[in-house]
C-alpha cells in the first residue's frame, strides 16, 4: 500500500485529488443554492478553448484554460443577468463553441493531438507534472479564500438576490466572483476528473450532504469531507486497478449519495412522527387550558 506515496506521479495526483476533493464541493454548494447545477459543465466545454490554445502557444494549458474559463464564466453571468427570450440560445453556442474550438486548436498545434485532449477532458493521473501541482495549489488557494471568507455574503446572495441588494450587499460583484470562482475550480479538477466530469464533484457531494443535514454549515463541512474522501479513494483505485480515475471518482460519490438518502428516509419519517406527536400533545395541552374548547381526540357526534 505504501508503493503508491514512492512513486512521484502518484504523490502529484494525490495532493491535486485533495485540492480538487475540497475546491470542488465548496464552490458546488453555492451554485446548488442558486439552481445552477451545471453551470460547471458549461465553464467545462468553453475551458476546452483554453486547452487547445495552451497547445497551441506552447503555454501551459492549465493557465491558459484558467483565463479563458474565467472569460467565459463571466459571460455566462453576464447573459444570465442581462439575457432575455434568447439567452439559452447564446449559451449553448457558447458552450458548443468552447468544445468546437478546443478540438480546433488543439489539432492545429504542433504539440497537441487528441490523445493530448482526452487526458484533459476525462481526467489522467501520469500525466499531472509539476507545474501543474503548482498552479492547482495557487488556484485553489483562491478558491478556498474566497468560498470560506466570504461564504456569508456568497450565501446571502445565493439565496435572495432581492434580500442581499436590500441589505447593502454588492450583488453583481458578488454574482461574478461566483462565477470566476466556479471557472478556478473547473481547471483545478480538470486534471483529476477531466473537464466533461468535474461538475459532477461539483454538485453530487453537496446533494449527497444535503440528504442529513439541515444547516449550511454543516452541509458545507460534509460535502467537502465527502469530496475529498471521493476523490482519494478514486485516485488509489484507480492506480491499483487501472481504471479511469476521473470515472471512478464520480461514481463513487454517486454511490455515497445513494447510501446517504438511503439512510435518510427512515431517519425523516422518523423525525415527521416526532414532529406529529409533539404538535398532538401541544394541541392536547392548550385544549386542556381553555374553557370549551374541543380535544383533538374528541368526535362529534351527529
């Protein structure tokens, strides 16, 4: 077992599945809030853009899918806030336009093939170098800022924009650094889960949370153990039993939202029943206490 921390591309996959296990969800919670579940998928498509030019200028693919995910994640906020009848419509070509000029540009350089695309889109553990580890351990550096020390505003207007604009609170700006957060966190993961799958780590360990918890603050605390727990034991899987490990690990967080809403259906039937009862015997007690008036247990006889 101890094999896997002596060989160096496996110490780099292990510290980015980490980042990733708790970038991922932290960013996710807030865009579950919102109703924005794959918004990530989108950010996904138009980082592909961002890979095929870092092939292209002989740059480093990870920056360069940094800069244009960001580009792109703002102007999906802008059109969200400003779109009318015809926003989906400039979204998907957006979206499709992102995924059609990565496959373009990637192709077009001289360094770049498909194989080269296929690493980033579904994630590879050999392939994750140095410099990658260096830029993931900046960008989630960000991410992890700007989600925790700032998660009460972030919340507040992930909940009622109405709300938040009446208390003060800077709504637009807040809004954009949801979505160049979102676009951080998509290029942190793509190296681990792969571009097509990172929206998934971003919003299934929070769905899973969610299932037995009630307040922010622990769902938060939960999804982002859940994330980085999926996310170790996918990477060792798959390096032990050769298998993708970008897959692997959605499926795993998949499999423990099922264990975990299975475990919540008793436990909610089970609080709806104390809930009744407790409302019974309140409603038995004020009857009780006032002159007249009719127990529940009571009937009317005609």
């Amino acid at each position: 077992m101890m094999e896997i921390f002596q060989t160096e591309f496996m110490q780099r996959a292990l510290i980015a599945a980490v980042l990733v296990g708790i970038t991922a969800p932290a960013i996710g919670i807030y865009l579950v809030q919102r109703r924005q579940a794959l918004m990530g998928d989108g950010i996904g498509h138009i980082a592909m853009t961002g890979v095929g030019l870092g092939f292209l200028l002989n740059s480093s693919p990870v920056w360069m899918a940094t800069l244009i995910a960001v580009v792109g994640a703002v102007t999906m906020e802008l059109i969200r806030a400003y779109g009318k009848t015809r926003g989906d419509i400039a979204l998907a070509m957006l979206f499709y336009g992102g995924m059609a000029g990565g496959v373009l540009l990637i192709n077009l350089s001289d360094t770049g093939s498909n194989a080269n695309l296929s690493s980033y889109l579904f994630g590879s553990l050999s392939t994750v170098s140095d410099s990658d580890v260096t830029a993931i351990c900046l960008l989630a550096a960000f991410v992890v800022l700007v989600t925790v020390g700032l998660r009460k505003q972030l919340f507040a207007v992930s909940q009622d924009e109405e709300f938040a604009r009446v208390t003060g609170l800077p709504v637009r700006a807040l809004n954009l650094l949801i979505a160049v957060t979102a676009a951080v966190t998509v290029t942190v993961a793509m190296r681990v889960v792969g571009l097509l799958l990172v929206s998934a780590l971003m919003v299934v360990p929070v769905a899973a949370a969610q299932q037995i918890t009630r307040s922010f603050k622990v769902t938060f605390i939960l999804s982002v153990v859940i994330g980085t727990a999926v996310t170790l034991s996918g990477t060792v899987t798959s390096y032990y039993q050769d298998v993708p490990p970008g897959a692997t690990i959605v499926l795993m967080a998949i499999g423990v939202f099922v264990v975990l809403t299975a475990l919540a259906t008793p436990l909610a039937r089970r609080r709806a029943r104390t809930v009744a009862t407790a409302d019974a015997t309140c409603t038995a007690d004020v009857a009780k206490d006032v002159p007249g008036a009719r127990r529940p247990a009571d009937e009317v006889t005609v």
